[in-house]
C-alpha cells in the first residue's frame, strides 16, 4: 500500500502544484506574454507605418526635386530667350547707332566738299579777275594772250 498511498500523495502534490501554478504563477506569465506579444505588435505596425511614411517621403521628395528641376530648366530657357532678346535689341540699337553716324559723315564730307567748291570758286574767279588785269593792262596781242591764258591754266 505504501506504493500506491505514494502515488496518491505524489499524484495530490502533483494537482496542489498544478492548482498553485494556475491560480498564482500562471495569470502573471499570461500577462507578461500578452504584454509582449502586444508590444511586439505595436512595433510591427510602427515599422509598418514607418515603411509607409517612407515611401510617401520619398515619392514627395522626387516630385519636388522633379519640379525643381522642370523650374530651373524653364528659368534657363527664358534667360536664354532674354538673352537674345537683348542681344538683338543690341544689335538693333548698333545698327541705328552706325546709320546716323554715317549720315552725320556724309552730310559732314557734304558740308566740306561744298566749302572746297566755294573755295575753288572763288579763287577761280580771283584768278579769272587776276588775268583780266594783266590782259587788259599788257596791249592786244594773240600771243601774249595764249601765253597768259596758259599760266593761268598752270596756277588753276
């Protein structure tokens, strides 16, 4: 009997342990495994909300560097348009600037041509009065006549 008044005592131990385990030991584990088990979730989902947040950050950030770059290249292309607009109003203020110096010089090279043409005048006629003297006061003679005529075609 002994072995069986032994199995029963191991088999009441064994249902008093049991029956501790459940009542006191067995809650807090539970609880200490649900608490993981919850923590470990909620930082799956943070690394899934993270992961999400991520990728719109990203698609954000390319769209603004994409529109960055579409605004910088449609700022060179009308600097560029500036540019030549500039230049040809250059070339334009240039080509006004050539066209009233060169009628400035031409009515200039005018103006002296006019004053050499009075020039020559004047002293043709000073010649032409000069000849009518010597001729009138010399007598009338073919000859000296053609040789006065003469100098004064060597002097015009």
């Amino acid at each position: 009997m002994s072995l069986n008044f032994t199995l029963f005592a191991q088999a009441a131990v064994f249902l008093a342990f049991i029956w501790f385990t459940v009542k006191l030991v067995w809650p807090h584990m539970l609880r200490a495994i649900e608490q993981r088990q919850k923590t470990i979730a909620d930082g799956l989902a943070a690394a899934e909300q993270g992961k999400k947040s991520l990728e719109v950050s990203t698609r954000q950030s390319e769209e603004s560097v994409k529109q960055g770059r579409d605004r910088a290249a449609e700022i060179i292309l009308q600097a560029e348009r500036r540019a030549a607009q500039v230049l040809e109003e250059a070339k334009t203020a240039a080509k006004a600037e050539s066209d009233r110096e060169k009628t400035a010089a031409k009515a200039e090279i005018q103006q002296e041509v006019s004053r050499a043409r009075e020039q020559l005048r004047e002293q043709v006629s000073a010649l032409a009065v000069a000849g009518a003297e010597k001729i009138l006061r010399r007598e009338v003679d073919a000859k000296a006549h053609a040789d006065l005529l003469d100098g004064i075609k060597r002097q015009l």
